[in-house]
C-alpha cells in the first residue's frame, strides 16, 4: 500500500546572539513567516516564544536578543 504524501515544513536557520554575549546557532524558523515588507522581522518573534517556552520547561528566565543574523549555509 503508497504512503500518503505528508506536507512538508520549510525552515530557515537564524544564529542569535543575546544581550549577555552567549550565541546560540541554528535555530530554526517557519519560512512562511519570512519575506514580504517585514522581512526577517518575524523570525525575532517567533525565536521569542520558543525561548519563552524553554524557559517555562525549565524555570530560567529567558534572555533578551541582541541581534539575529541568518546562519551560513
């Protein structure tokens, strides 16, 4: 029997750099949030709530981004 065909996720690597200086590398970000007048904007955003919900998981506090660049591929 075929397998049915499953939808498949675009991500785009971003590397963050927090307030604090520590770096942390590929971070992945749904690229339909990407593009249009926003640009990159977004990614912040979403990078955001995936540090608030590690954060939740394991008590500290999350830290504050400094700057978020596209990582090389």
């Amino acid at each position: 029997m075929a397998r049915k065909p499953t939808a498949r996720m675009e991500f785009v690597m971003f590397d963050v750099i927090y307030e604090d200086g520590s770096q942390r590398s590929n971070r992945k970000v749904d690229a339909s949030l990407l593009g249009g007048l926003d640009g990159d904007e977004p990614a912040r955003t979403a990078i955001m709530e995936q540090d608030r919900a590690i954060s939740e998981k394991s008590g500290i506090p999350p830290l504050a981004i400094k700057s978020i660049t596209r990582s090389e591929k």
